[in-house]
C-alpha cells in the first residue's frame, strides 16, 4: 500500500476519525467502522490532512482552476488542501452555506466571485461519500454559477452498494460509481475500505484492530461493490 494511504490512516485512527466497533448508518446498515472527519481537530491534524489530499490531486493529475467544499465539513477541508496545494498550484478556492445569507454581500457562495466562477473547471472536496446527495448539489450550485464541475476527491471510499440501488445482484453498484457514471466526473479517494482491510492484514495498527478484520471482511462481502 502507498506510504500516504498508510499515513492517512494513521492519522485517522490517532485522531478517531476512523473508529471500529458497532455503528449504524444513514442507510440503517450496521457498520463495523465509521468515518468522522469532524474529528481532524487540530491544526496539524488538518495541515496532514490538507497535504494527504493534495498529494492525491496531484497523483490524480485531475485539471481544475479552482476548488470547491460544500458545507460543513467540506470547508475546512477545502481551505486546508487550496493551502497544501499552494506549493505547487496556488488556486481559489469556493465553499457554500446551508442557509442563504440575506444581509451583507448575501447569497450562499463565499470565496471566488460570481464573476470568477464562470467557465472555470471546478474540483469537488469533501470527506466522505454516501448516498451521493452532497456531490449532486455541489455539481448543481457549480453549474448554476456557470461553473464546470471536473471531479472529486474524497478522504474514503466506503466500497459499498448505494442505498438507493436497486439493481439485481449482478449490478451493484455504489454510489461513487453512480456519481461517475451520472455525472461523468471522476471520484478519487484518498483510501478506499480495501486499504483499511490491507493496513489491518499488514499489521500496521498492531494487534488492536485484527479483531474486527473478519467482521469488517464480511461487511464487504455482503455490502461490498
Ligand atoms: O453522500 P451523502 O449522502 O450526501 O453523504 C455525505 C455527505 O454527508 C456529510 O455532510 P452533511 O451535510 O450530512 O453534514 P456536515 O454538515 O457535517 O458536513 C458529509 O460531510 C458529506 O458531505
């Protein structure tokens, strides 16, 4: 597995935003590990992050002019990878508000103008894909500013069927695939629940985190695309 694979997981596991055990989900799907990027806490938790993400950018060699995080997580995030990635591309970066403001400059968007929107290749970041709804209504609030949504990249990439999916057996397909299939944007992702699997087969995390390698297997196995 990759060092920065290796090194995200590190982190998240030092700073329990990668957690084991019991958890139910969204999709009611009782999952045997949970993903809280909200946990990246400190300053050099979410500059580790910024550069992990931003060396998958680059990895990628995605083309964008400007970066976009949708709310709320997705903020800090966009703000600590536009940083990271100075360093080799300084670009803008954007972010939307779950309310709209009606006072001030108002509207929803804050970072580049309106009038730097336009034309302009935009790049998704957020944490975590589920269902897709987040990525949908980033791609619709981009679109709707006269921007061109060109992908996104994502911290985990759960591997799982999409909750809406109703296709037989033979086409699961999860909601990343979905979105790259609907939208025609690519989706990279820093780790995927298959390098989680690798890190805990490796014995990276140690002893501690085998004991939920079989429950973890058969998630995938009943869940997994
Ligand atoms: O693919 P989806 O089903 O949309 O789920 C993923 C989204 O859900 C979370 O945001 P949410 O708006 O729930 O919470 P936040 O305000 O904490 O970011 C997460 O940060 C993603 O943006």
């Amino acid at each position: 597995m990759k060092e920065f694979e290796k090194g995200f997981i590190e982190l998240a596991t030092d700073f329990n935003v990668l957690r084991f055990g019991e958890f139910k989900l969204k999709s009611g799907r009782i999952s045997p590990y949970f993903f809280n990027a909200g946990q990246f806490n400190t300053g050099k938790a979410i500059k580790t992050v910024g550069q992990l993400y931003s060396q998958k950018i680059l990895d990628s060699k995605v083309e964008f002019d400007l970066l976009f995080g949708p709310a709320y997580k997705g903020i800090p995030l966009v703000t600590a990878v536009s940083s990271a990635l100075s360093d080799h591309k300084d670009c803008q970066f954007m972010y939307d508000r779950k309310e709209v403001k009606d006072h001030g400059e108002g509207g929803n968007l804050v970072g580049a103008t309106a009038e730097e929107i336009k034309g302009k290749r935009i790049l998704i970041v957020d944490d975590v894909i589920t269902a897709g709804t987040a990525i949908k209504q980033s791609v619709d609030v981009i679109v709707k500013a006269g921007g061109i949504p060109v992908g996104v990249v994502v911290a985990i990439d759960r591997q799982e069927v999409g909750s809406n999916n109703s296709a037989g057996e033979q086409e699961r397909t999860s909601a990343v695939m979905d979105i790259q299939k609907t939208l025609n944007i690519p989706v990279y992702s820093i780790v995927k629940l298959d390098s989680i699997i690798e890190y805990i087969e490796g014995g990276y995390g140690g002893e501690k985190y085998v004991a939920y390698l079989e429950k973890i297997r058969e998630y995938r196995r009943v869940f997994g695309v």
